[in-house]
C-alpha cells in the first residue's frame, strides 16, 4: 500500500487541506498546478475517495479527508523535524533579508525590539518592511512575496499558521495639559468629554465597542484609521483616545500627552505572528519565526 506514496503526495494533502486552495498548494510547494492537481488524482486514486469537493469558498474536505488530516499532518512534522538538519540555517554567519508585514502600531512598537536584537544574533540578516493589508496578507503569504507578517485580528483560515505573542490593553490619552482629566477618571467624566475612534481593519475595535456598551458613541467626533495620527491629534485640543498600551507608552514618551487608566474594562487584542505551516516554511523562515517569538512574545501589557 505504501511502497510508492512518496512525501511530496503527504505534502501536497496535508497544504491541500490547510490552504483549502490548488493554487495556494503548488506556490508553496514551487509546483505548477496541473502538477498538484495531478497528485490530487493520484491522492484520491489510493485513498478511493473525492478528499477535496470544489466549493464557493475553497476546497472542502470530505470525512476521509478530515480523519486523514492529523494522522499524516503528524507523520509530516515528525518527518521534517528529524531531517531538519540536513538543511540548517546559521543566523550568525549567514546574509538574507526577511519581508514582514506590519501594521502602523508594529513599526512604532515592535519592529525596534527586532532591529535591535538582529546585530547580536544574525548581523548578515536584513528586514523589508511592508505596511500590513489584512485582507491579502495570507495570500501574499502563500505566494511567498512576504515571509511573515503580525496582526491583531484572529485568522480563522488554515492557511497560515498563527503564534500567539501576547495581549494588548488599553489606556486612555488626552493633551498634558487638558484640564480636567487627570489622575483617577470615572464614567461620568468620560460621559461628557468629546472622543476619537480608530475605525478600520486594525483589529484594535475594542474601544469602539466599549464606547458603544457604555452609551458614548454619541460623543465620537472623530473618526480616524491609524493609532499613529492619535497623538497629534490630541495633543493641541480637548479629545479624548483610547489607545493601546504599548504604543501609548511611546507616544507619552515623544509627545506632549498625558496617559489614564480607563474606567471599564475593554477585550484586549490578541497579537500574533502569521506564517507559513512549519512544514512549509524553509529552514530561514524556521528561524525566523522562533527569533521574533523569542524577542516579541510578553512584550504587551496588561
């Protein structure tokens, strides 16, 4: 049963049903389609069985695809791990240059702890930066136009893999010297000031839905679509924002702002790295990840 089903048709079944996509599975892969359509064939020949039905959204697989999908996603990993080091990658002596995607609030936050990091672990690696776009992200990741890219809205789709690096709080942000917000600030006194809301797909949209539950949409009188425009917005006038935590720590060190602690609480957002499934990731990429887990994960506040 088994003497001729090589590792490249586990690959191809185990990215078919992660990316649920023909043309997802043969760029990752460095395949053209018709040749993984052809192992698709040959897939189902074996197995007697469709595995993948063409839908709206994607392939979906069938219950033999889904009992198939853990036992050879396992055999995958263990397969790779135990040959990995055929193919190593040294980050002290090699030259590569990585593509992320990040969003306004990673640039100011988090890319720095990366940049200084790199000199003392990988001083021949180089970072392309790109501003994140959530919608095509994952397919520019299939695609292998990026390498990795960090976001705080939660991808439901298998395919990318999400590692989860930490939880984002907010606080509140007026000008220094607005004069009344200071200290200890209740309900009431936000109940009656005017207020700033980021709309857009930042996945910061917890302040928005507080300001919602607790009646104060109605005192929004400006809607923006970066974090970064905050601080100059605020600074000069009386508004009132809800910021994350990290980046309101950055700002209130380069502009003249005042943080406090808001009076109700608001879901933290859930950062996370987005990349390839380790099987599909290279050796670098490998790195890569672990070294941005490793400076990044518990760099959020509460």
């Amino acid at each position: 049963m088994v003497r001729d089903f090589d590792l490249n048709l586990v690959r191809t079944f185990v990215l078919l049903y992660e990316t649920r996509s023909v043309t997802a599975t043969a760029e990752a892969m460095h395949l053209t389609q018709p040749t993984v359509s052809y192992s698709l064939q040959k897939l189902r020949r074996r197995f007697s069985d469709e595995l993948f039905r063409r839908a709206r959204g994607g392939l979906v697989p069938t219950a033999t695809a889904q009992a198939l999908y853990e036992p050879l996603h396992s055999a995958l990993a263990g397969i790779e791990a135990a040959v990995s080091g055929a193919w190593s990658f040294d980050p002290a002596t090699a030259h590569a240059t990585f593509t992320l995607c990040l969003s306004d609030l990673g640039e100011v936050t988090l890319l720095p702890r990366l940049v200084a990091a790199l000199p003392a672990r990988a001083p021949g690696v180089t970072l392309t930066v790109r501003p994140l776009d959530v919608v095509n992200a994952p397919d520019q990741l299939g695609r292998g136009e990026i390498d990795a890219f960090i976001a705080s809205p939660l991808f439901s789709t298998p395919r990318v893999a999400r590692v989860p690096l930490f939880a984002e709080g907010y606080v509140g942000m007026v000008a220094a010297d607005h004069p009344r917000l200071a200290g200890r600030v209740d309900p009431a006194a936000l109940a009656v000031e005017r207020h700033i809301a980021v709309f857009g797909p930042t996945g910061h949209d917890g302040p928005r839905r507080a300001l919602e539950a607790n009646g104060l949409l109605h005192r929004v009188v400006l809607e923006t679509t970066r974090f970064t425009s905050l601080p100059h917005l605020v600074r000069q006038g009386e508004l009132v924002a809800m910021v994350p935590r990290l980046v309101a720590e950055v700002f209130a060190a380069d502009h003249p702002v005042r943080l406090f602690e808001l009076p109700f609480d608001i879901e933290p957002a859930q950062v996370s790295i987005y990349a390839r499934h380790a099987h599909a990731r290279s050796a670098a990429q490998a790195w890569l990840v672990g070294f941005m887990t490793e400076v990044l994960a518990g760099a959020g506040v509460r």
